[in-house]
C-alpha cells in the first residue's frame, strides 16, 4: 500500500496545510528528487487516441485559439509550434498516475480529483486563466515557464474558445524541471508556457458548489416524497371557503398548504449525508467500469480475491460516514460492526492483503458486498 506524504521536499504537510492549502502558492523545488516520467510521449499519444479518455488539442497561432474534442487519431509533429493535449483522468487508466494520486491522501479522498497529463511543444500552453479548485503541477518532462499572480481582474477574452483573462498580470515568474511541483489555490491567475516540448502534470481537488448539493439532496428528497405514502395520499381541502371575489386570485390557504408541506418535510442530517456521499462519489459520465467475474461462479470470485487479495478499482470512489458507506454513487448500509470495520479498512487503505482478505471473506455479510462490487467491475485482484 502506498503511503501518503509527510513531507513535500523540506515542508511537512502539517505545516503545508496549516499555512499554504487554500490560502495562497507554493514552488517546491525537488518535490520528488530523481524524477522519473509516468510515461513516454507515445504512451500520451495512444491515451490521446482513445475513445474512453476525455482529451483536448488546443492551438494557438497567427489566426488565434483554437480547441478541438479527442480522440486524436494523431497528435501534430513535436516541431510544430504552440500546441498542448490535455489527456484528463489518467490516473483511471495509468497505474503509475493512480499510484502518484495516492501520495496525496493526506486530504481526504472526498476531495480528490483526478490527474491531468498536458504534453506541449514549444511555446505551448492554454494561456492565463484561473481554476476553482486547488491543483498541483508537477513537472514530468523538460521545462515549463510559469507566470502566477492573485486574481484581480476576472475578465475573460471574447470570441475565445477558452477561458483566457483579459488583464492577467503576474507577480512572480519561474522555470520548473522535472520533479519541480507548483501549488496554487483555488482562482488565482496562472500562465504556463513549455520551454521547448514538455509535459506537465495536474493534481486537481474537487469543489462541488452549492448548487450540485444543494441539487443532489433535492432529487433524493423527491424520491423519497413520491415513496411517502403520507405525502402522497395528502390532498388539500378547504370547507367553509367564503365566495371568491377574484376568481383568477390564488386563496392564501393553498399557498400556506404548499408552505406547510415543506415546513413538515425538513431533510434530516442522515439525508443530507447520504445524498452528498453518492454525489462525491458519482462517476463521471466517461466513466464505465467492466465485469471481469461474468464467466465466475460465486465460490470462484471469493476463492480467487481470498488468494491473490482484493484492491478497488482504480476509477472506484468509496467514502464513509460513521456506518454508512458511499461507493461510485451508491450507498451500503452494513448491519454488523465487524463488516464495518473491515469495509472501512478496504476504504482507507484502497487493498487488502491476501491474508486480510481471506479472513475478511470469512464474514457472510462482508462475502456479500464483496460480490456484488466484483461483479459491478468496482474491485478487482491485488495480485
């Protein structure tokens, strides 16, 4: 199992926290001394080319910017100038980026994103703009020229195909090599440039807004009013109205019945929890996961992950809270302390030892989930 960091070079992730995430940037210098790349430029090209990767090639030359959707059947030639693929969610598809996504569980999954892989040629970049999430750029090949600087102005260029400021002006400018690493903080102005052909990698954290929770927990309410047979056998009455005097005029009595109605239906804390527990946990909608237990009977599933051990799968999101657990946006509800434990331990630790996972098989209640989830393509073998 991978271990999240300590430290990121000589800065302890106590300190990082308390003083630089979410507040303002950070150049590590040898983050990760004897860097080696993820992947070699044609292992980017064949993600580029995939159907089931979300990519982007953006351009920038005499005419302006342009962007255009992957895949890419071919990537233009490295000596061209002024060109970045963005290859998103690698992490889904590339061990060594999950592995490298890992070491950043020092904040909680529920914020991880994804890794983000940028391959540019020379002059290469998206232009100054700004993200609303934390992110980290580790640098993986050749140079990248940065230019940041606390957003002030958050006018963006029109008739562009992205979200490049109109006025960036930056503060503080540096050059990162291979193992370098950028922290910056939610919307604060930056401009990456490649020093010749590079690549550059992005660790993103998710901020959902108001609006998606709000949304989430709304749906879910709605789902349970139309189960509620209370709510739904509950008509409105009205003995004793008086003549209307203004038959177009809606009486005050219907809309205190529809005031009353959400008064007596206030979502409750374990609500609320459940509904932002599958919303984290959601996948994307280029996310889909594959049955590799088609041809296995039930006995077969738990012989071969007691054996060889069991790891999620690499797209799995699984969240806890207190006893309920949220996994790829559907929630579990085990009944027996132990199988909470041994659910919260697959969930923190991402695998489980063959030996763990054999003992933890033997709990019919832990079997269970465990079967559904291999069969849903959520775990897989750690071996």
């Amino acid at each position: 199992m991978i271990k999240p960091l300590k430290h990121i070079a000589d800065l302890s992730v106590e300190q990082f926290m308390r003083e630089h995430w979410h507040k303002k940037p950070k150049l590590f210098r040898q983050a990760f001394p004897d860097f080696e790349p993820l992947c070699d430029f044609d292992t980017i090209a064949e993600m580029a080319s995939d159907e089931d990767i979300e990519s982007r090639l953006i351009q920038h030359g005499k005419t302006g910017w342009t962007l255009e959707h992957g895949p890419f059947e071919e990537l233009p030639p490295m000596n061209k100038k002024a060109w970045t693929v963005l290859v998103q969610g690698i992490d889904h598809h590339l061990p060594e980026a999950y592995d490298l996504l890992q070491l950043f569980r020092f904040i909680p999954d529920a914020r991880l994103d994804d890794v983000m892989l940028s391959l540019a040629s020379d002059g290469g970049g998206v232009g100054p703009h700004y993200d609303s999430y934390d992110v980290f750029l580790l640098q993986m090949h050749g140079k990248r020229r940065w230019r940041i600087g606390p957003l002030q102005d958050k006018q963006i260029e029109e008739g562009v195909p992205l979200k490049i400021l109109k006025n960036f002006k930056p503060t503080e400018e540096f050059v990162l090599e291979p193992g370098d690493m950028l922290y910056l903080p939610p919307n604060y102005g930056h401009d990456g440039t490649a020093v010749d052909v590079c690549s550059t990698l992005s660790i993103g954290f998710r901020a959902p807004t108001q609006a998606e929770v709000l949304s989430g927990i709304l749906r879910d309410l709605a789902d349970q009013i139309d189960k509620d047979p209370e709510m739904t056998n509950c008509l409105f009455s009205d003995p004793g109205r008086s003549v209307q005097k203004n038959p177009a005029e809606i009486p005050d009595d219907l809309l205190n019945f529809g005031l009353n109605s959400l008064a007596r239906f206030g979502a409750e804390s374990h609500q609320i929890q459940c509904s932002m527990g599958a919303l984290l946990t959601e996948p994307k909608s280029h996310v889909y996961f594959v049955n590799n237990t088609e041809d296995q009977e039930i006995h077969e599933i738990i012989s071969v992950l007691g054996e060889r051990g069991i790891a999620l799968s690499m797209k799995t999101k699984m969240l806890f809270k207190e006893q309920t657990f949220f996994i790829n946006g559907e929630i579990v509800n085990p009944k027996a302390s132990l199988t909470v434990k041994q659910l919260q331990m697959l969930a923190n630790q991402r695998e489980m030892e063959p030996s763990d996972a054999a003992e933890a098989l033997k709990n019919p209640e832990f079997q269970y989930f465990l079967i559904g989830f291999a069969k849903a393509g959520w775990v897989e073998t750690l071996m």
